[in-house]
C-alpha cells in the first residue's frame, strides 16, 4: 500500500490489538477508519473515522470500504459461520488483507479442520483473491486479565495446570507487526507465527504479576471439572475440552519461542513483565473516591 491517502479499515478496533493498530497507524500519519458497533463509546484517538456496524453484516458497513487500501482483519466469534460472505464483501473492493489468526494453525496438519476457526478463515481468504497477511498469534498476555478479580480481592488465583507453560505476546507487538503488513509491501502471503521473547509457567506469571504490582501472590491448582466448567461458559463445551487437552501438553512441552516481532518490526518482542508494567493498574484494587479507600 502506497498512495499518500489510501485509507486502512481497522475492524475489532476498540479491542485489545485493534486499539494499538488504530493508535499505530495515526501516529504514522495513515488515514485510518476504525469499524465498531458502537462509535458513540470507542473512545478512540482523533484523526480516526470512527464508523458503525456490524461486522458480522456486511450490509451494515460495506460503504466503509469506500476508498480503502488495506484492511486488519479481526474475526469476532468462535466459529466461522458467517464469515464467507464478509471475507467476499472486503476481497471484492479491497487489495489487502492482514488477518489476525492463530498459531494453532499449522500448515503441517493433516486434516482440514485442524486450526479451528482460524483456519477456516484463512482458507476463505487464500480463496478470495486478495492480497493477504496471516498473523498466527499465540497466547495473548492479555489473557491473564482473567485473572484480576481475583487479584484485586485476594492474593490467590485458582486456575488449571499451573505448569503449563506459555510464550506470551504483548498486544501491542502484534499491532506493530501487523501495521508493518498493513503499510509496507513484502508481507504478502506470509503467515508470521508470532510469540513473546520467553516461555514461562502459569505459576510464574502469577509471581511476576504481583512482584509489579507489590503484593506476594500465589497459585492454587484449580480442579479441572470446576475449570471445565468454566471455560465452557465462554467457549462451549468443545472449546473447553480442546484448551484444557492443549493446556496439558504445555506442562512438558512448553510453547516455542519465535524471532518473529523482532525480525517484522526491528525491535525485540516484550516481555511478559513489561506487559505486567504496562498493565499493573488492572490488577490493583480499585479506590473509593469519597474515602480513599481500596475497595477488594
């Protein structure tokens, strides 16, 4: 993508990832458009177009293709029903695709549903015609955020396989490598498998969280039918059974460590206890404005 005034759509971009590519490319001087269902609240910085719709409906926000050069790509859901007709819609008017997928695709797999949605999805793309980018992310740091209710009213976080170990990526290396795809040629076709700079234990992410915030915590072995449970709540009964099996091969086989941040963007992949800095406000306990107290 070239042109001075092509713009680059950001869907998923009030999210975790989609906030850092908008703020990213506004600071590169690319005129952005970032879609949300719900523009009143995106709270997004100024020099965005911020549009409503609903990605799920293409009726809703194709006229927010007008113009567009590059589009990142956030699928919303755990299943890919509905995607077909979403990938056309944007294949048929725009050059670019950078899709945000997952390391669980593996290219190696045998049969054709291995990868879950995200394989799926990247299939519908391949198949469109567009240009495209794949970016296999695995485990988000952010993730860990689940974990701080129970941070901020005690000082113990029960969850599965405390052993499992996990090379987090920091949100905001993903949105510098895909903003590289977004605005640069020489991404097309690549599929970047892309991770944290180190492989470390569930127990020892707990430690380095309360390290930064100033508070010992600890970890306690939660039982997995109570995890099972869950888990399911938010991602079926299948996708609960599929990350507990996967968790448990991480308690010997922990997650490779990939370059691959460093060699997109030049700079080295965060650490997890940088990720833990940056977000240390959303473990601590909240304090009530009228005595000053901290609410647990």
């Amino acid at each position: 993508m070239t042109e001075q005034n092509t713009i680059v759509l950001v869907t998923g971009a009030t999210g975790n990832v989609g906030r850092h590519v908008v703020s990213l490319l506004i600071e590169n001087g690319v005129r952005t458009r970032a879609l949300t269902r719900r523009p009143e609240i995106a709270g997004l910085p100024d020099g965005v177009e911020v549009v409503g719709g609903d990605l799920t409906d293409p009726a809703s926000w194709e006229a927010a293709l007008d113009g567009v050069g590059a589009v990142f790509l956030l699928w919303p859901s755990f299943t890919a029903e509905g995607a077909a007709p979403v990938v056309d819609a944007v294949a048929e008017r725009v050059p670019r695709i950078v899709y945000l997928s997952s390391s669980v695709v593996q290219d190696d797999r045998a049969a054709p549903g291995d990868g879950g949605v995200w394989g799926e999805i990247e299939r519908l793309v391949e198949r469109s015609g567009a240009e495209w980018t794949f970016l296999r992310a695995g485990g988000f740091a952010a993730n860990t955020l689940e974990w701080a209710d129970q941070i901020k009213t005690g000082d113990v976080v029960r969850a599965p396989y405390g052993k499992a170990a996990r090379s987090l990526i920091h949100e905001a290396d993903i949105a510098a490598v895909a903003v590289r795809a977004l605005t640069e040629n020489g991404h097309a076709g690549r599929k970047y498998v892309l991770t944290g700079p180190e492989a470390i234990t569930q127990e020892e992410q707990v430690r380095i969280i309360g390290e930064t915030i100033g508070r010992p915590l600890r970890w306690e072995e939660q039982p997995l039918e109570e995890a099972r449970e869950e888990v399911a709540a938010f991602m079926g009964e299948a996708g609960a059974e599929q990350a507990l099996a996967y968790w448990a091969t991480l308690v010997d086989h922990p997650e490779p460590v990939t370059m691959t941040v460093e060699k997109v963007t030049g700079r080295p992949a965060r650490t997890f206890r940088e990720w833990a800095r940056d977000h240390a406000a959303d473990f601590r306990p909240s304090r009530d404005a009228a005595n000053g107290h901290a609410v647990r």
